[in-house]
C-alpha cells in the first residue's frame, strides 16, 4: 500500500484529505507543522509527501528544502499544497 505523508496544521483540511486518501486505498501518516514534516519524511520510507505551504515552526518551502537535502528523501515527490 503506498504511504502519503500529509503536512497540515488546519483540522478541517487533514481530515478531509486523509479520509478521502484513505478510502482510496492509500496508507496516511499526518504531521502538524513543518519541523514534525521533516523529522517523519527522514524517518519514513514516504512514497509521496502532501506539503501545505504556510506552516508554523518551519513552513513548507523551508522544508522543502530541507527534505530536498537530505540523501534519504531527495528522490521522494512533494506536492505543496
């Protein structure tokens, strides 16, 4: 099953998207803010990161750079949101 990491702080916007991810037959793990993002995508073996734009602690074009960095997850697609 293809795992999607989604990068979300807004409630309403997680949940519907992991849901209807979900029903679709994809594995979801969720991060809060733009550092927990990171520190998930380095950990996880993601085959796709979902990265809202305007995050705290780290927004999402710094993580993106940062995860662009890293060995372990410069080949993994991210899509910002």
């Amino acid at each position: 099953m293809p795992r999607i990491l989604l990068v979300e702080d807004n409630e309403m916007n997680r949940d519907m998207l992991s849901r209807r991810l979900q029903r679709k037959g994809y594995e979801v793990s969720i991060a809060l803010d733009g550092r927990q993002g990171v520190e998930m995508a380095r950990r996880g073996g993601y085959d796709l990161v979902l990265m809202d734009m305007s995050l705290p602690e780290t927004d999402g074009g710094e993580a993106n750079r940062q995860l662009r960095a890293a060995p372990e997850t410069r080949a993994v697609p991210i899509i910002g949101l």
